[in-house]
C-alpha cells in the first residue's frame, strides 16, 4: 500500500520525463507553469487558477494542466474543470488538496529533471 504522496510523486515522474523528451521552450512553459500554479489556487482558488491555465495559449501550460487531470484520475482537462467548477463543498476542498499535493510534485521534478527553476519563465518573457 502507498500514500497519496508516494502515488502522486510516481506518477508526476512518468510525466515529467516524457516532457523531458520536448523542446528547451516547452520545457520552460510546463516547469514555470508548475511554479506558478500552486500560487495561483492559493490567491483565487482551484477554479480560477484551472480555468486560467485552460484558456492560457502555452502549450507547456496546458499539457501541465492534462496531466494534472490525470494525476487527479479525471480522464480529461474538461472534466477537472467541471468537477472544479460543479463540486459540493467537501468534494472541491478533497480536489484542491489533491491537485496543491501534485503540484509540489511538479514542482521538485521541474526544477529537478527539467532545470527549470522558478525564474526560468519570467527570464524569457
């Protein structure tokens, strides 16, 4: 038996190192994303932060947010935003709990196996 965080940290790591495969760019948009979006659920909530990074153009942004889904066993982008948007009360705590776990995931493997520390992004905007 494994914990949530041993779980989650096996499979952000399968993740992180496709995206490893991808262009220095991509790596950039996925990594400083992960930076940001733990920042952002705690400043506007779960469903801000989501829907900002679904209309976000970046492509590493929005891979970020598919593989989130699927971290969080929802099996689209579409569906973590609805499940977001439509929860009760308790089951949108559980989910935003789960998704600020993960994304400290993303975090340590971004700045770990990616490179890409939390000022990559800004630096080349």
């Amino acid at each position: 038996m494994h914990t949530l965080e041993q779980d989650f940290a096996e499979k952000v790591y399968q993740q992180i190192t496709q995206v490893e495969q991808q262009s220095r760019t991509f790596k950039d948009e996925y990594g400083g994303m992960a930076h940001k979006l733990p920042v952002l659920i705690r400043q506007a909530g779960l469903v801000q932060a989501l829907a900002y990074v679904a209309a976000r153009g970046k492509k590493g942004a929005k891979q970020l947010l598919e593989d989130l889904a699927n971290v969080l066993e929802c099996s689209s982008t579409q569906e973590l935003l609805q499940n977001s948007r439509e929860a009760p009360l308790l089951e949108y705590m559980r989910l935003t709990r789960q998704a600020t776990v993960a994304l400290t995931w993303y975090k340590r493997f971004a700045q770990s196996v990616l490179g890409v520390d939390p000022t990559t992004e800004e630096d080349r905007e």
